[in-house]
C-alpha cells in the first residue's frame, strides 16, 4: 500500500521553449512597425519549433508580414506620401 511515487517527468532537451513567445512577438512587430524585427522573431520562432518538435506557423506568419512591412514602407517612402516626412 506504501508505494513510492514515480519520479517526474525529465525537463525537455536543450532548455526552454520559446516557440509560441517568438512568433507572437514577431507577428505584432512585423504588423505595427518594425518589419525587420518580425522578420528577426519569426527566424527564432522557426528554429525553436524545428528544436522542440512544433509547429513553425507562428515564425512563417511573422516573416511574411514583416516582409509585407518593409515591402509597404518603402513603396511609401518612395512614392513620397511617408507621413513622418510631410511637410
């Protein structure tokens, strides 16, 4: 009737597991105002899932808006209508 309890589970390989954190990160950035660093978070979003076994939607998601920024800013930028430099 005394039996011991079993030992937990071992701690995943490698540390913890930024996956979901990264491509959160980089989807809000690459969609407000930072493309290059949505571009930035979604590599590491990628690079975790590949690590942990994830799905890596949330990385692929935060590079392609934020090459969909920097692509939209600089069409903005060129045409002349960038609101930061109106006079």
């Amino acid at each position: 009737m005394n039996a011991p309890y079993p030992p937990p589970p071992p701690p995943p390989a490698g540390g913890r597991d930024r996956t979901t954190l990264w491509g959160v990160l980089g989807i809000i950035l690459g969609l407000l105002c930072c493309g290059i660093l949505g571009v930035i978070f979604g590599y590491l979003s990628i690079r975790d899932a590949r690590r942990f076994g994830q799905s890596p939607v949330l990385g692929y998601l935060a590079i392609a808006f934020g090459v969909i920024n920097i692509i939209g800013s600089s069409i903005l930028w060129a045409g002349g209508d960038y609101p930061l430099y109106n006079d």
